[in-house]
C-alpha cells in the first residue's frame, strides 16, 4: 500500500489503495448479475474496483482512488450488504438486524498505529464512529498483513474508514510487506519423479514452465523496476521455493517479530548452509540488500552468501542463530522464492513487491 500523499485546500485529499477480504457470496453480491453492480459502482464512485481471480473460498476486493471516491465507493459497498441482510431477514423469523461487516487486509507494521498506545486509538475510532473495530493477533498466512474487521450500520462504518485511512497515511507501512493471497481450492499436481503436492501455485508455475522452458530466454527480464525471472528459470526457482520448509503456517511465529530465544529447546547457535544457484540469488539479496536485511531482522539469523566462484553456478548461504532462527530464515527465504514466482504470474502484484 503506497499513498501518494497530495493535499488540498478541501482538506485530505490523497490517492491510495484499500483492500478487503470477502467470501464468495459477498463478492457475488458486489458483482452482480452480469457485472452491473461493480459497474456502477466503478462509475458513481470513481474508483478503481479490482476483484481477484481464481476458485477460492476468499477474494481481495481492490480499491484504488482519490479518497473522496474510495469513500464513496465504501458507501456502496455498505449499502449494498445492508440491503442484502435486510433481504434474507425477509424470510428468516429472526427480529433484530445483524451489522454489516468489512474486513480490511492492513500490513502488520501500520496495525500498532491503528491500535494505538494501551489501545487508546482503536477505542477512540469506536467511542466516535460507533463501529466495532478489531484488529486480529495473527497475520494472515504467508503473508505480513494482519485483518481488520469493522462492523457496524453502514454511516459508522464509513466514518471509521475514513479515521483508519487517515492513520494508515500518517504511519506508511515500514519494510517490504508480502501481501496476502487467499489459496484457491487445492487439486493434487504430480511433477516429474511423481511427486504429489496439492498446491495450486506449484501447478501453474510447473505448467507454464515446461511450456516455455525451450524458448532461448536469459535469466531475467526487466518490468520497470523489478528483476523477474523468465519461465525457464521458474521450475528452478519453484523447486527451491517447495522444499521442506520447517515451519507451516499454522505453527510459525509471527513474521516481523525475531523467535525469542527461550521459546527454543536449545540456545546454543548452530550454523545451516543452503546452495541457491548464481541465477536465483538476486531474488533474496533485493534491490541493494533490502530482501536479505528484511530476513535478518525477521528471523533474527545471521546470514552470510558466499562471493560468486570462477566456473561455479551456484553460491553458499550461510546461517547462523539458535534452531527455531535458522528455521525461521529457511522458511523466509523459500517464501521470497513463491513470492517471486507468484509476482512473474501475476504481474498486477509487482507493486507489493
């Protein structure tokens, strides 16, 4: 989430970019029969309205725009479930009316600005607005955003968008945020050597790999400011990114927090080595450092990549820290690896990036 901070004479007046989680039947219903709903949301707002593609159980609903229009398009959006709770209490014997419900999708780093000292902010959004707010402990998986779930009558919920805006503006995200990507419905993929991994990400990277794998490409090509590797290069980088990785995500620590020590069985530092080949390493280096500095901090490992050697194609990670650090930072790293992979798929996230 990058705002391009203008101000105007009426006040705040930037261009940013929200986004929400959904189900599959709240996106139904923004859509609409034939996509006219979302069209004439997209038209009486202003706002750019992108919903995400793929057979999932959730959907990231984009909102881009002035803010005037991302809060008008909040308004329709509110509205438009309203009515939708009002219809099925039509036939339902239930008497009082259940509030609407946003879910946002925040980086984690700007989520302690939104709640603020002792909780001070998030009780004061919800003292003036009259909407619930909750931030949740967890972020989401594979990802360093953290949901955020507003509920309320429609007018508070819009008030409250607009407080949280203005918060998320005045503390911009801090580091590289890796975005949440809901998983579409899993189907068991069988790679070479007959290899069985139910993992969606894993079929599309293979496939579009061996369909281009002959074409005479080099290693990368560049889209702007970023470095993506050509298919060629994505059974090399997807299978690096699909190795055992000791943390899942349902048991691994909170991403931007180092493992404290005594979490860990043993203290005493161990060192682990990886191979990446020369071709690939830039994916975890970043522009100057910033991807490999991130790992650090994050993991609370050292990590030491060896000088390129004459005739050699590959190149030596070194880390160094307690076992739940290394494993922390092995996980880091083939997560960068499906980031990159995922990014080279879907080229609308290369802002995230």
């Amino acid at each position: 989430m990058e705002p391009i901070k203008v101000q105007s004479e009426g006040g705040l007046n930037v261009t940013l970019t929200i986004r929400l989680l959904m189900h599959g039947k709240e996106v139904g219903s923004i859509i609409g029969k034939k996509g006219e709903t979302v069209k004439k949301m997209r038209e009486d707002s202003g706002a750019r309205i992108n919903i995400s593609e793929g057979n999932c159980p959730e959907r990231i609903v984009t909102i881009t725009g002035p803010t005037d229009a991302i809060f008008k398009a909040f308004a329709m959006i509110a509205y438009k479930f309203e009515e939708d709770i009002i219809n099925s209490m039509s036939n339902s014997p239930a008497t009082s009316k259940p509030p609407v419900t946003l879910r946002l999708v925040v980086p984690a780093s700007q989520c302690g600005s939104l709640i603020g000292k002792g909780g001070s902010k998030i009780k004061e959004m919800r003292e003036s607005t009259g909407a619930q707010v909750q931030v949740a402990g967890d972020m989401l998986p594979n990802s360093t955003e953290r949901a955020v779930t507003i509920s309320g009558a429609p007018e508070a919920i819009i008030q409250c968008v607009k407080q949280i805006c203005v918060v998320m503006l005045e503390s911009p995200p801090k580091g590289a945020t890796i975005p949440y990507r809901p998983k579409p419905a899993s189907t068991p993929v069988i790679f070479s050597g007959g290899q069985v991994r139910a993992d969606p990400l894993a079929a599309s990277t293979a496939n579009l790999s061996l369909l281009l794998q002959h074409q005479p490409l080099p290693a990368y090509t560049i889209q702007g400011q970023y470095a993506i590797p050509h298919p060629d290069q994505l059974s090399k980088l997807h299978q690096l990114a699909m190795q055992q990785t000791p943390f899942t995500p349902s048991d691994r620590p909170p991403l931007p927090s180092p493992v404290p020590a005594g979490l860990d069985a043993s203290n005493q530092a161990s060192t682990h080595e990886l191979t990446i080949p020369n071709d690939l390493i830039g994916c975890i280096i970043g522009r100057q450092g910033t991807k490999i500095n991130e790992i650090r901090q994050m993991s609370g490992a050292q990590i030491k990549i060896a000088n390129a050697m004459e005739g050699s194609s590959e190149r030596q990670i070194t880390i160094t820290g307690t076992p739940a650090n290394i494993s922390l930072a092995q996980y880091l790293i083939n997560a960068r690896f499906r980031d990159v992979a995922a990014m080279w798929n879907d080229p609308s996230s290369m802002t995230t990036s």
